[in-house]
C-alpha cells in the first residue's frame, strides 16, 4: 500500500502537488517509517523556488523530529543540519521558541555544541525571531564544555540583537563558573546583575538560586567566610532569608574546614530563624562529627533528629556505623546495622567492610565470617 502511494505521488502531475498534499504525504510516509522517501519529499519541497515550498508545518515535522531524534526517520546528518535550515530560511520557515530550545538542548548534551553554535548563528545572520530561551540552551551547551570565553561572547551578541539576558541566564553563567571554580568571575557576574539594572539594562537582579550557587562554590574551596558574607549581602541589599540550602552549604564549608564548634553554631542560628533540616543537614553534621572524633554527640544529634521526625537515610547510618567500627565499638555498629536495616535503608558494600574489618581487628573472626555469609546473600563479594 505505501509503495502503491508513493508510485502514485510520484507519477502525478507536478502542477497538483501543492504545499498542503505534500505535507499531508510527508507526514504520511514518516510515519510509516519511509524516512529515505520522506526525504526526497522535503528536498523537492525545499528546492529554491519551488511551486509547493515548505510553511510552518513542514518546519515543525523537520525541527520537532530533529529535536526528538531518537522518533526522527528522516536520514539527517548533525552535518546537514545547517544547510536544512538555511533552505528552510530562504522560503521564510524558521523553528519556533520552544522546538529551537529542544534542538539546542539536544545537540548540547549530545556533544553537538559546536553545531548548535553555527545553527543559532545561522539563524540570527538570517535575522530569524530568536528569543533567550535558545541563547540559554545554548549557554548551557558552552558551560557542559567550559567554553567561557563562547558564552561571554554568546551574551554579548545577545545584548547587541536586543535581546535581553533574563535571570536564567545570568543563572547558568554562575552555574558553571562555580563549577570550574571560577568563583571570582561567577560573583562579577552577579555583581554584573545590579549594574545591568543600573544602566538601563536587563531588568533582573539575583534571585536566591544565584547566591546560593555561588555560596555554595566558595563553601567547596574553603572560603566558607565570604559565603557568611554573601549571605549578610544577599539579606540586606534584596531582603532574602537563607533557606535550607543556604545552611547546608555553609554547613559543608565548616565541616569540611574542620570547624565543628561552627557547625552547632550555624545549627542553632538555623534553628533559631525557623529554617527546617533536612537529611543532608543531618548527613553534613554526623559525618563531620564522626570524622573529627566526635562520635558521641554525632549519635546524641542523630537520636535527636530522629525524635524530631527528621528520618535519617543510607549515608547517615553508613557514617555512623562506620565511625563505631572504627574506635572498635562493635555493639554499637551493629546496633546501628540492624536499626539501618528495619528503618529500610540498604546498606552497601562500605558498611559491610567497615563490619567486616571492625569484627576481624578484634579478633571476632566468627561474627567477621556471619557478615560476609550477609554480605554475600545480597549480592555483593569480597575483593580477592
């Protein structure tokens, strides 16, 4: 049947063919898998001067099937791409917001951002409507890459098409500089917002997400200090209060510093301001006072937690079982395996060495031999 209608398109007069039957046949033929012969359908219809050229229909299927690739028949190389979308141009057919920000989005995380680049560079020398949602998914592509210096640039061509950046992508330039460390140039740009506002720019100021990325990327480095100061900055001059976030990141910084009289400090200011823990408040807290031998008030703080309806998960007894190991508290650390087990959490090969190395030290080679047999039934083996 679909070779008899693709004879019969074929055979007819070129003067019938109009745009419409030739969409309703293209999206006939995708359908039916017959990408090869969907092709040869959108090549003749996007032919420079053709009597049935492509509208906004055709350019859907095309840009929405690239976008979805992995549905897509059509046989398109990444490297055809840009040449597609210049025929498409030429007959005044350009991809719309959201499917251009798919398309972007998937050349970025498909190691494509280099065609992705010249797609939007294309369009913009062809002077297609763009908006900042596709400069942002192509910001994000360049920040994957740590290509820095392209997404500087991307922002200024941005501003000289009078696009206006928006919080998003002020927030994906933060993003990765913190990531890459760059944490000098991730707070000029937040400090770039305000300017922008100033000078008659984009109307946008940082939003909380901003400073805590940021507050976060210093905590990591070691510089927890200007984090405290970032937050004093961000509560005076735009009123925002630290949220959970906020404390665990500066909860983080101190733990990782070793600061642990810090670490309750910053846990009762939290309290104090009525902003709520959650697990990874509790996790940051016990691992730092179990690692810095404090492993009683790290239990005291975790029965605490637990009587206040804060449920710990996997990491927070793996931390816990691991420090009892460790100072050969053994009654204690299978306590905690088997509250870890009822409680549903699943412990992993980690608790199950700490265990293991726990119980042979101490010369209980038998309950050594019994987690093993446990450790075994659940799937996990000994290295050799």
């Amino acid at each position: 049947m679909i070779d008899k209608a693709i004879s019969v398109f074929n055979e007819a007069d070129p003067l019938v063919r109009n745009t419409h039957l030739c969409n309703t046949f293209l999206d006939f033929l995708l359908k039916a898998g017959r990408g090869v012969d969907g092709r040869k359908v959108l090549d003749e219809m996007l032919v420079k001067g053709s009597t049935f050229p492509p509208n906004d229909l055709t350019g859907f299927m095309f840009f929405d099937g690239l976008a979805r690739r992995g549905k897509f028949v059509l046989p398109v190389k990444w490297e055809e791409v840009i040449g597609l979308v210049t025929k498409f141009g030429e007959h005044g057919v350009f991809p719309d917001a959201l499917v251009l920000h798919k398309l972007i989005t998937r050349l970025g995380r498909s190691g494509n951002v280099e065609h992705a680049w010249d797609l939007v560079h294309v369009l913009m020398k062809m002077s297609a409507p763009l908006e900042a949602s596709c400069f942002n998914a192509l910001l994000t592509g360049l920040g994957l890459e740590s290509q820095f210096e392209k997404m500087n640039l991307l922002v200024s061509e941005m501003k000289e098409k009078g696009i206006k950046p928006d919080g998003i992508t002020f927030g994906i330039r933060i993003l990765y500089l913190c990531k890459s460390r760059r944490l000098g140039q991730a707070m000029e740009v937040l400090e770039s917002m305000k300017k922008e506002k100033e000078n008659g720019g984009a109307s946008v100021v940082p939003d909380l997400i901003a400073y805590n990325t940021v507050i976060k990327g210093l905590c990591q480095v070691g510089r927890q200090e200007e984090g405290l100061v970032l937050v004093d900055k961000m509560i005076s001059e735009h009123g925002y209060a630290a949220n959970t976030i906020t404390y665990n990141c500066l909860l983080d910084g101190f733990c990782k510093a070793g600061e642990i009289d810090r670490l309750r400090e910053l846990f009762d200011q939290m309290n104090t301001e009525g902003v709520p823990a959650d697990v990874i408040t509790l996790n940051i807290l016990v691992d730092g006072m179990c690692k810095h031998g404090r492993i009683s008030s790290a239990f005291e703080f975790f029965n605490d937690m637990q009587k206040k309806g804060l449920n710990a998960n996997a990491i927070t007894y793996t931390s816990l079982i691991s420090a009892f190991c460790n100072v050969n508290n053994l009654d204690k650390a299978t306590a905690m395996f088997d509250l870890m087990v009822s409680s549903g959490c699943i412990p992993d090969k980690v608790v199950y060495y700490s265990l293991i190395n726990g119980f042979s030290r101490a010369g209980r080679l038998d309950d050594a031999c019994s987690v093993a047999s446990k450790m075994k039934s659940k799937g996990f083996f000994l290295d050799a």
